[in-house]
C-alpha cells in the first residue's frame, strides 16, 4: 500500500490551514487514513507521493526523492504574481491534478505554451461540513444572508450591481435584511451601507463559518464569473452551503452551474431571494435534492477513492 504524504499549508501567522489545504485535503486525508493510506510525517520518505496544497519553492527540495510529485492546482495561480512559481512547479511535478473543466483547459494551454506534457487530471471538491436539515423559515420578518471568503475576493464583484442596489431599490418587500460578511482580514465591500441592509463583519473560522451557514436564510455568492482568476475556481462555497440545509444564491461561475436545479444561479439575486420568500416549500425541496445529488457525487469518501485511484496508478 502507497504511503501518501499530505502537505496542508497555512498562511503565515494564522493558526487556521488555508482554504486550498482545509478543502481540498482536510476531511479528504482523514478519510484516507481510515483507509490506511496516509502517513502524515514532518518530511516524507522516498516512497511517499505528495498531495500538495498550499506550495513554495524550498519546499520541492523536501520532495527530491519522492516517487511523484502531485501539484494540486485550485486557482488559476498563472494570472496574477504567482506566474513564475507556478512556471517552475509546473516543471517539476509528476502530475498535476485540478478542480474544475475550466482550470484543466487553462492548465493544459500553459503547458502547451511552455512545451510541458503533463497530465492534468480533475479531482472535485468535496462537501467539508456533515449534512444539516434542510431549512428555510424567516423569521420575525428579517432576512439573514451570508457572505464568506477571502477578502481578496470581494472586489471581484460588482456589490452595487448585483446586490446593494437591487437590495435597496426593493427593500419595501424585503423590509428587514440583516447580511453578514465573514473573512479573515476585516473587510467588508465596498458600498454595503448603501444597500439599506443592517450588516456586521465576522472574523473568519471554520466553525463559525458552519454555525452561520446552517443559521441563515440564505448564503449568497456573487462573482464576476469572466475573470481570468475567478472562472476557474470550484463549486465547494456553494456545496458547503447546501450540505449546511442552507439556500445558495449565486453567480453564475461555470462550477455551479450543474447545480442550477437546486440552488439559485443567477445575477438576479435580489429576485430570487423575493422568488424563495414567496415559495418556501419549493426552497426546502431544491436544497434537499441538492443534498442528495452531493451525496453522490461530492462527499469525503467518494472523492478519497478518486485521489487513491489516481495515486495508485502512478
């Protein structure tokens, strides 16, 4: 049996893994040392194949002798300053695994471009939170809405047009909205006390992040789905939302649009929260058909078996 030796990576000075290692290995790598396949050590011996999250240069000389060297690609790392160290794992790996069709076809371009012929294989994210109740219950008349991720992320939506401002120009059918935004780094977007809205920010946890999802009414997700960083990225904030019982209302970033018939994929977030308010019977039934359709296809144990078949093969 292969031992897998898993690198989860966190930002510096921060006590939690980061988004990519937390995701896309956390609950994978507990699941495949059920399996007895993971040995997690401070360095891995020469039979080890790595499963590399979060990445930096010095940190290849501690793989030299492994027998593959995965590089786990989430975000579309040729894009922005990373372009050269991406450049150089690309180079170095064995393998390189993905999130979504949209990161395959970018990676395989980069290849291209670079005379590199490596195999990019895609490995889904799984659901990180245990399946809650479907709910869907305003109540005292106020809408409870959730926003969570990187604050980096937050200018790569246009806030007044996709929300603010719908939410103000309709808040005489909405009458009380209360919207939380959790992340890291105490951030908020740009304009939010224009949208008529009560709002408080949240220091970002994993568990209070799954406290929220499963408290709110709805969990939106705006993107500009057309940039360069952001297309590529995966369906896990909107699966996280609905394994939590929870409405996800989102942009219509290529990764969700498989789920359109139990979320809300749409720019008219504004009008779908009125649309859910106005049928809550058909809310609770699109969020538990979303869970069943994530039960077979996105749960820990079904994509650990994708990572140990792909491993093994190596």
């Amino acid at each position: 049996m292969t031992n897998i030796y898993y690198h989860l990576s966190m930002q510096p000075g921060q006590n939690n893994l980061t988004g990519a290692s937390r995701i896309r290995f956390k609950r994978i790598s507990d699941e495949m040392d059920k399996m007895g396949y993971g040995k997690r050590a401070k360095s891995p011996d020469a039979d080890s194949y790595v499963a590399y999250g979060g990445w930096k240069e010095e940190d290849l000389k501690r793989y030299k002798n492994t027998k593959g060297l995965i590089w786990d690609v989430c975000d579309n790392y040729f894009s922005d300053h990373r372009r050269e160290q991406a450049i150089s794992f690309a180079k170095k790996c064995s393998l390189i695994t993905t999130t979504t069709e949209i990161m395959k076809q970018i990676l395989e371009r980069e290849l291209s471009n670079l005379g590199l012929n490596k195999e990019v294989v895609i490995i889904p994210d799984a659901a990180y939170y245990n399946f809650s109740e479907p709910t869907f219950n305003p109540q005292d008349k106020i809408v409870r809405c959730f926003w969570y991720g990187y604050s980096v992320n937050l200018p790569r939506c246009n806030w007044d047009q996709l929300v603010f401002r719908p939410m103000l120009n309709n808040m005489h059918k909405l009458k009380n909205v209360h919207l939380t935004i959790m992340n890291g780094t105490g951030h908020l977007p740009e304009g939010i006390e224009l949208s008529g809205a009560k709002f408080n920010l949240e220091p970002y946890s994993p568990e209070r992040q799954e406290f929220l999802s499963r408290d709110v009414d709805f969990v939106l997700l705006p993107i500009n789905p057309r940039l360069k960083f952001t297309r590529g990225k995966s369906h896990n904030k909107l699966v996280d939302a609905l394994a939590c019982g929870t409405m996800p209302i989102a942009s219509a970033q290529p990764s969700y649009l498989p789920f359109s018939d139990y979320a809300h994929i749409t720019d008219d977030i504004v009008g779908s929260m009125l649309h859910c308010l106005a049928n809550p019977e058909e809310t609770v039934e699109r969020i538990r058909l979303g869970q069943e359709y994530i039960k077979k296809n996105f749960t820990p144990e079904i994509v650990a078996q994708k990572w140990i078949d792909l491993i093994e093969r190596l």
